[in-house]
C-alpha cells in the first residue's frame, strides 16, 4: 500500500490558491499507478481549507472523484483540526451534509458518524 498526504489550502496562504481534489492529487496518483500498479492507495492526511472556495463542493467532488478517476485510494484520513485554517469538515452544515453524502455511498465503509464526531 501507498501511503501519501494532500492539502487543498485554498486562498489560506499567502503562496496558495483553491485545488480541485484532482489537482491536489492527480500527479502523484498517476505516478504511483503506473509505478505500482497492482497496490491500493492509502491518503494518510488530507483536507480542505474553508477560505478562497467552496469546501461542500470540494467534498462532494472527492468522493466523486475517488469513486470514478481515483479508484485505487482505499483509505483516507481527513485532518480535522483549525490549524493553518480551518480544516474541519465539521465547520458548517454544508460541510457537514457533503461528508455525510458521501459516507452514504455502499462503497464507502465507515462509521457514518465518524466515532460521534457527527450525528
């Protein structure tokens, strides 16, 4: 398994501006398929920045994105914390229903409230 980190910072920092999941991910997704093709995909680190787009529209197009041009990422963890900026997915309602939207996908397997962490 791979294991690799991504952050979309959006307009967080004064050196960044909103990625798309593809962009985010994209590159160094085709360079392990095609270096490793026969392994899954584990996102050790991820999020989205609340400032310079939509994170809802982020979130729903991850799992989008994993389920059509991404199959190969099996795992992921979400960097839930308001550090550099906020990454929460629990930050707004919004956020919130994009998370659980895709958790509701059969392909998904998770505890869909996240350990308590939404109900």
């Amino acid at each position: 398994m791979n294991t690799e980190v991504g952050y979309n910072f959006g307009a967080s920092q004064s050196w960044s501006s909103w990625q798309s999941f593809a962009q985010v991910f994209g590159p160094l997704y085709h360079k392990l398929t095609t270096t490793y093709p026969s392994k899954p995909i584990f996102i050790a680190e991820m999020g989205c920045s609340s400032t310079g787009g939509d994170k809802a529209t982020w979130i729903n197009d991850m799992f989008a994105q994993m389920e059509t041009q991404f199959p190969k990422i099996r795992s992921f963890v979400w960097f839930n914390i308001n550090k550099e900026t906020d990454w929460r997915f629990t930050n707004g309602q919004e956020a919130i229903g994009a998370f659980k939207t895709g958790l509701s996908n059969p392909r998904v397997g998770v505890d869909p409230t996240l350990g308590g962490v939404i109900q």
